[in-house]
C-alpha cells in the first residue's frame, strides 16, 4: 500500500464530461497499483508534506498516457528524413531508408524508445507494425514487473500488422502473409491482428479484405486523410501523390469524387460479396490533417465506434500542417493523441504532443487534452475499465507532470511514471 500526495490531479469531473484539477489530492494505492482511495489531504501539517508513510512530490498527478498511434519499429529513422517532404517525398525516404540500419542498430534504437516511453509514463501503445522486430520487446515490457530498484515499468502494446500493397492481384497473398506475421506475436502472448495502412497504398480489394478481418478482432487502426495529396489522388486521380505513383508504374484506385473517409466507407462496405452496412468495431482514424464536415458526418454514419487519433508533431514535421481540432470538438468526436514513429517526428513524448496542441490552440484547456490523451485512447482499445482516468478500482498507472504554469505545459514540462 502506497499513499501519494501531489499538488494536483487531474480526476474526471462528471459535469464538464472532462479532466479537472483537485487540489491536495492524497490518492491510495494497492500493490498492484490500483487504486483504493482518491481523497482531499488535509492535515494541519499539510505543507510540511512530511508526514510518515506519505510520499510527496511537487507537481501534478495525472493517469497513465495512452499512445495511440506509434511505429516503434522505425526508432533507427530518427534524424534520416528530411523535413516538409510532402506526402510523396515522405513515401520515397520511407522507401529507400528502411533498411538503411542494421539489425543491431534497429533493435537498439527500438529499446531505447521502449525504456523512453515507460518511464515518461505511457500505459499503453496503439502500436503499427509491418514485420515482426518489436515483437520480443513487446513482451518483455508486457510482462515486466516493476519494483523500486528499477525504473521501468510494465508497458501493453496493441500490436496492429499494417497491410498494403497497390495490385489487386496480390491482395490475397499480402493478407495471408500479414496473418501469418500476427499469428507470431500472438504466439508470444501478444494482442495482435491485421489492419489496413491507407486508402492511397492499397488496393480497393486488399483494403476491404484487410478491414473485414481486421474488425474481427474488435478494432483497427487506419491512415485517414493525411494530406490534400492523399485527398487530391482519392478524389481526383491528381496532385503530386498520383504522378509519384504513375512515375513508379503503380496502380491507383479510381477517382472517386468522394473524400478520403468517405471512399474507405464506400469500399468496406460495398455489397458485393461480405459487405457490411455498417462498420463495427472501434476504428482509429490517423492523422485527420484533412477530415471535413462531410467526412465526419458520413463516419459517424457508418462507423459504430469511431476514434479520431492526432499526431501533431508528425503532421507538422510531414506536411507543415495541422488536424482541424475546433472542428473535431464542435463534432464531439472521440479525439486521441499519439506520436507517430521517430521517422516524422524528433521524439516520442506525448507532453510534448499535448504542448504543440496547447500552443497551437491555446483556448483548448489542458484537462480536455489529456482526456484525448489518456481516457479516449484507452476507450480506443478497449481497454478502459483499468486504464485512462485516475478513479477507485482503475489500476491506470500514476504519473507525475512537473513544471506546468497555472495549468499550462512549458518548455521545461516533464513528466515521469510514479505507479
Ligand atoms: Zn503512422
């Protein structure tokens, strides 16, 4: 049993449907890490933070980050590509980078991101992976057991084994070999299925047959309208997206004169043969650089459980560009936040994530974000009973963010993994 006492916590507060901060706040905790008891502390004695068997710290507590969109198998690409590319100047580093490190150097590129993530606090990872690397990683932190000596805490990884390829004849061969790669990681103990990357890598049957798949497992994660090249191709077979493609010899769906969304919706659920009216299933939508009214009115018809996931600091390193949040809050979408891989981004902090909103929408208050970043990711897995929101009987892991002024992240914030 732990006592821990801060200056304050973000608790959910039931009127305003988001985070607040509760002054003095003394919250109790089990072995496990669940939490008994979140009271106000009060004690005469209150300043002197001494009192036996107490730990105080200087900051604010908040629950465990959930990452909800990573590749940590691209650690090794941090510092490779060059900034602003573009979509399809992003494509092309991805395509001659990869492999541009050797095995060694990958794995150990990944595990220090794997020790950065869980000691700055992140419970859990939405996390895309195209081959198997991360895999021994993955359930090293799933099983790991943190006691004082260390500083590593156990992290869960949702491993998604993203699918594309652009001809139509190969559809049924790529998902057979991405099944067979997310049926080794669930042999190792992981939580793993097949996903779709995006409407402009795949073919309209390797799409379909992807999601259909996927969304047995309950849920999957998508690349949806990140760029107006995506959108300019998708719609209109044109922009720099669509002659990168013709210059490769690549095929390309149809112009579809619909938006991005909207002919992902169209595609999966097409009556043809399996199609579905509706899309069931929790489905995170990625990067969103480009989501509009009518995408969001036709998800919201069609999807049972939509996730709307950010990752501003990939989006700005990508395109100089930015998701329309005020737009996405008028809508009451379900906003997640994420860091992308190391390969379009300079480091994976989700403080970092949530300071780049803070200053680029400062009217957005802090407690709302931290939401999208703890409780809507945890929603997006499916795994909010435990996690998400600092309440009795959740064991969501206890962090602790230093440095905020008058609830504002600064440059010198920091946050670290206390429970
Ligand atoms: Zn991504």
């Amino acid at each position: 049993m732990r006592k821990l006492r801060a200056d304050y916590a973000f608790v959910p507060d039931l009127k305003k449907g988001v985070f607040s901060p509760m002054a003095n706040p003394c919250i109790t905790v089990d072995e496990s890490g669940k939490i008994i008891a979140i009271q106000e502390y009060s004690s005469p004695d209150s300043n002197s933070g001494k009192e036996d068997g107490i730990e105080y710290y200087n900051g604010v507590f908040v629950p465990g980050f959930i990452n909800a969109h990573c590749h940590i198998e691209l650690s090794h690409l941090f510092g490779a590509f060059e900034q602003a590319s573009g979509m399809s100047g992003f494509i092309n580093q991805i395509n001659a980078l990869r492999e541009s490190v050797d095995e060694r150097g990958r794995f150990e590129a990944m595990k220090q991101q794997f020790n950065l993530l869980s000691t700055q606090g992140v419970v859990a990872v939405s996390d895309i992976s195209n081959c198997s690397e991360s895999f021994a990683l993955k359930r090293q932190f799933l099983n790991l057991v943190h006691s004082d000596s260390e500083e590593l805490f156990p992290v869960y990884y949702r491993t998604f084994v993203e699918l594309f390829g652009t001809e139509e004849s190969d559809a049924e061969q790529i998902l057979k070999r991405g099944e067979k790669i997310a049926e080794q990681a669930v042999q190792m103990g992981l939580k793993a299925s097949v996903t779709p990357h995006s409407p402009y890598t795949m073919s309209p049957k390797l799409l379909k047959i992807t999601t259909l798949r996927g969304l047995k497992s309950g849920e999957i994660s998508y690349h949806s309208q990140e760029s107006q090249e995506e959108e300019d191709m998708i719609m209109y077979g044109t922009g720099a997206l669509a002659e990168n493609y013709r210059g490769r010899g690549l095929s390309m769906p149809e112009p579809a004169n619909t938006t991005a969304l909207e002919y992902f919706l169209n595609t999966v659920t097409a009556t043809s043969t399996d199609g579905l009216a509706k899309i069931e299933g929790r489905v995170n939508l990625v990067h969103n650089v480009v989501l509009s009214q009518r995408s969001i009115d036709a998800a919201k018809r069609v999807i049972t459980e939509p996730f709307f996931t950010v990752c501003p600091l990939s989006n700005i390193f990508i395109h100089r560009a930015l998701p329309p949040l005020d737009l996405m809050r008028e809508n009451n979408l379900a906003i997640c936040v994420g860091t992308d891989s190391l390969s379009s981004n300079t480091i994976l902090s989700m403080v970092e994530e949530m300071r780049c909103i803070e200053q680029n929408f400062p009217h957005i208050p802090l407690g709302e974000i931290l939401q999208w970043a703890c409780r809507n990711g945890a929603k997006a897995l499916g795994i909010e009973e435990r996690c998400g929101s600092l309440q009795v009987g959740k064991t969501p892991g206890i962090v602790l963010i230093q440095n905020l002024r008058d609830f504002h992240l600064t440059p010198q914030s920091r946050s670290v993994r206390i429970v």
